[in-house]
C-alpha cells in the first residue's frame, strides 16, 4: 500500500474523530480540536484526490469513517450492538476494500501536460 492511500486512512481516522467532536464538545478547546481533526481529514482527502481518483477516495472515506464511527460508539460509548447494523457495515466495508483493490495506484504522470 502507497503513501496516499495510507493518507486517505489517516484522513478516515480523524473524520471519526471530528464526527464524535460534533456530538460531544463542549467548550472551546474540544471545538477547536474538532476544527483541526475537520481540516486534517479533509487536507488528506484532498491530497490523495489529486493522486487517485476522486470517487474512489471519497467512498473509501466515508466508509472507513462510517464503520470507524460506529466502532468508537460500540466501543467508547456503549452503544447496544445490533446484529443487523454490523452487517450492513461489513458489506459496507467490503465494498470499501473492493475499490481500494480495483483502483489503479497513482501515476507519476497524470495531471502533467504534455
């Protein structure tokens, strides 16, 4: 795995981070640590969108932060495990890792004038 898609993970990790620090902050210091996790994750997405394709970046992220998102819930909150809800999410994230597999790594080339 190349280092853009090891940043479209990094920027999956802090969207989870800053979809909590929507629900959860409440002073001015959680704020501001949810505003950088926003423009860190969304820095990285839109640096890895400049290597591999946009659709393909998009869907992995928003599917590795929706599973990292109920994760953190199960996990750091206690949310009740739904049978149902954990399938759906692993057929999500199947389909996220199906598009990582089928996607062509970067070229050195694209986007270079000729």
């Amino acid at each position: 795995m190349n280092k853009v898609w090891i940043s479209v993970f990094i920027a999956a990790f802090f969207e989870v981070l800053w979809v909590m620090g929507l629900k959860y902050s409440d002073n001015l210091w959680t704020w501001i640590a949810t505003a950088i996790a926003i423009f860190i994750s969304f820095y990285l997405m839109i640096m890895a969108g400049q290597k591999l394709p946009v659709g393909t970046v998009y869907a992995v992220f928003v599917g590795l932060g929706t599973v990292g998102t109920l994760l953190a819930e199960i996990v750091l909150f206690n949310e009740a495990i739904q049978t149902v809800k954990l399938l759906l999410i692993l057929f999500l994230l199947i389909g996220v890792l199906g598009l990582k597999l089928v996607t062509p790594e970067e070229s050195g080339d694209k986007g270079v004038e000729s």
